[in-house]
C-alpha cells in the first residue's frame, strides 16, 4: 500500500493535476492522440446489430524474451507498454536509441507495471541479446524479444509503422507508446532527449488517467453498496 502510494504522488501525482487542470477529469484521455486508422466493427444491443468504429490496435504477437520464454501480446494484455525496433548489429542508430531507453527506464523506475519492450530485428540467438543487455546496461524491467527477422520486420512494419505513416518504414528509430487496450498514443523519436521526455511525461499522463477511471470506477461501487 505504502510502494503504490509512494508511487502515485511521485509518478502519476503530477500528471494527474496537469491533466485535470487542463482539460478536466472527464475529458483527461484526450490529451494523447489515437494513432492509427479506425476499424468498423458491429455489437449485439438486445437483439439488434450496431455499427461502430473502434480505434486501432496494435496485432498480435509471439516471439522469444532474453531468457528463452515466449511472449506474446497477451503477455502486456492491461498494461501500458513502450516498444521500440533496433537491429544489433547497428552501430550507428541502436546506440542512441539505447541510451534514450536507459533514460525511460531509470526515470520511471518505481512505475513496475510498465514493460519497456525491444523487438530486435536482426538476431535469433538468446545468447547475443544478453550480451547486448550487458553492453548497453540495461535494466531489470526491460524485456528483449527475438526470433525469426522477416517477421519481426513485418511485425513492425504492418502493426506499427505503415497504420500510421508509411515513410516511417524508411527506418526503425521511433519509441511508441502502446496504453492498456493495445493503442497506439504516442510516437517519439527514438534519438532525441526532448522525445525522450515527452514520453516519460506522457506515460504518467496515462497513468494518472487509469487511476483517475479508477477511482471513478471505485466511487460509483461504493454508492452503489450504500444505496442498497
């Protein structure tokens, strides 16, 4: 009780302030974008089939983690999750951009739900992608997916890059910001500080909105209990 408290006034606190003072708690989540094209999709209303458009998700997954386990994207099903795509054995991008993550990681450090996900593009061996881990220094929450590349590369092309720009598929150099429905709602040079932070900000913005439906959850069961 003490570590999540600890958490929202050092973490989500902030963000949930600016949220609200700016657009209000009942408008929060419109502050980050929906990325992605809309998908038409039909719902059952007590006999009756209703046409709605849902916003884009990310597609499924199923790769293999640093310590030889498969994981897939029910694995971050309910979690808010970054993703980035770098090949290894590039020693002109992939250094930045580890760099950039390191400071993710260290600046959301107490934020243990969130999963810093690297697909790497160019390796099947387990073995390489600790030594990565080790060369770059990254930390304990980051997670390393590896396996056969054309797909990772399709992966990142048909589920990432091309619903959203296909120039982007000119190179793997962004961070996204995946929320807990799979959406994509944010999309952050890989190789800036200035990116860099504003995706930091902008996973505690998200935060401080699930808390805040949260709580809003919460209250409407505690009247509910009250009324009965």
């Amino acid at each position: 009780m003490k570590k999540a408290l600890l958490l929202f006034f050092i973490l989500i606190f902030p963000s949930a302030i600016y949220v609200i003072l700016t657009v209000g708690k009942e408008r929060s989540f419109v502050l980050l974008h929906y990325y992605g094209p809309k998908k038409p999709f039909q719902i059952n209303d007590n006999g009756k089939i209703k046409k709605d458009t849902g916003y884009y998700q990310v597609g499924d997954f199923k790769f293999t983690d640093q310590d030889g386990k498969v994981f897939s994207r029910a694995d971050v099903d309910e979690k808010i999750w970054v993703a980035c795509f770098v090949h290894l054995g590039d020693k002109k991008i992939t250094p930045g951009m580890a760099v950039l993550m390191n400071r993710v990681e260290e600046r959301t450090n107490l934020d243990t739900a969130l999963r810093l996900i690297t697909f790497t593009l160019d390796s099947e061996i387990s073995k390489s992608i600790h030594d990565y881990e080790a060369m770059i220094h990254a930390g304990g929450r980051r997670i390393f997916l590896t396996g056969n590349a054309q797909q990772l590369s399709d992966y990142a092309i048909n589920s990432f890059y091309k619903p959203v720009d296909s120039s982007y598929t000119n190179g793997f150099t962004h961070f996204f910001l995946i929320d807990k429905e799979g959406c994509i709602r944010g999309i952050y040079n890989g190789l800036h500080v200035k990116d860099a932070d504003k995706l930091i900000d902008e996973i505690g913005m998200l935060e401080a909105y699930y808390f805040i439906k949260n709580e809003k959850k919460a209250e409407k069961e505690r009247d509910k209990d009250e009324a009965i």
